[in-house]
C-alpha cells in the first residue's frame, strides 16, 4: 500500500509481524544501524525513554520509527511514520498478558510524545525542506474527491 513516499509492507522480524516501507525490509543491518537508535533521543534520554514497556521490548517499532524519519520527504511521511509507530507498538505489546493496560498507556504516551514533538527531529538533516509543501494530486483523484467517490 502507497502511503506518502512509502510503500508499506507486512513483515516479520524476531517473531513479531510489523508494518514498515519496503525499503526497511530489504535494508541491510548496517543501514539500520546507521540511521535508527532506540526509543530514546540518546545519551541520557535513553534512561528517560526505554526500549522496554514492563519488560515487553518495543525496539523493533522505534526502529521502524526512526527509520521512517530518515527516509521521510514530507510532513504526511511524518504523520504515516507515527502511525506506524503506534500500531507497530500496539502490535507488539498487546499479547493477552496481565501487563497489556499498562504497556498501552506507554504507548499512547510514547505516540504522543512523537506526534507531538517529534517535527524537529523528522527535519534533521533535511536541507531544503519547505513546511507548506504539499504533494500533487493527480487529477482523477481530485476528480474522485470532489465528486465523493473516495
């Protein structure tokens, strides 16, 4: 599915089937490592932030996150790469257990936080970038949109 600048995949990884970009899955270990973390900002933010929701690791969905945020062109990619991240954390943390109300509450906080303040860090490292920027619809679509099909 077309999303933005991102074509999104169902995968697996370490047991847990996530959603991410395409380019994720066929991304190399060491292109992970470069361009995701954890769920923290780093250095100390990292204590303040954990990669574990009651002991359920959500790694997966922050690198999925990062990796979104580096690879993003707009501010729909933004948005589609926090979705993503809630839902890959949702995925992750809701197994049944007796933990699960708490680990969702991390999670809408840990999505909140992003939603909310994580513009400066989707920015990072994009020279150019222009706010107001807007994809261009094609005009069938906007056909289909103003006529109330879609």
């Amino acid at each position: 599915m077309k999303v933005g600048s991102f074509d999104l995949q169902m995968g697996e990884r370490e047991g847990f089937h996530l959603v991410a970009p395409d380019s994720y899955w066929r991304a190399s270990d060491q292109e992970l490592q470069g361009t995701t973390g954890g769920c923290g900002p780093g250095a100390l933010g990292d204590w303040f932030v954990p990669d574990t929701m009651y002991g359920e690791s959500v790694f997966l969905a922050c690198q999925i996150h990062d990796f979104c945020y580096f690879k993003g062109l707009t501010l729909q990619d933004k948005r589609t790469a926090d979705i993503l991240f809630l839902l890959n954390m949702v995925l992750i943390v809701d197994d049944g257990e007796l933990l699960d109300t708490l680990r969702l509450r991390r999670v809408m906080t840990y999505y909140q936080a992003v939603a909310s303040a994580g513009k400066k860090a989707f920015l990072a490292g994009k020279e150019g970038f222009k706010e107001g920027y807007k994809p261009e619809i094609p005009a069938n679509v906007m056909a289909d949109l103003q006529t109330g099909i879609v």
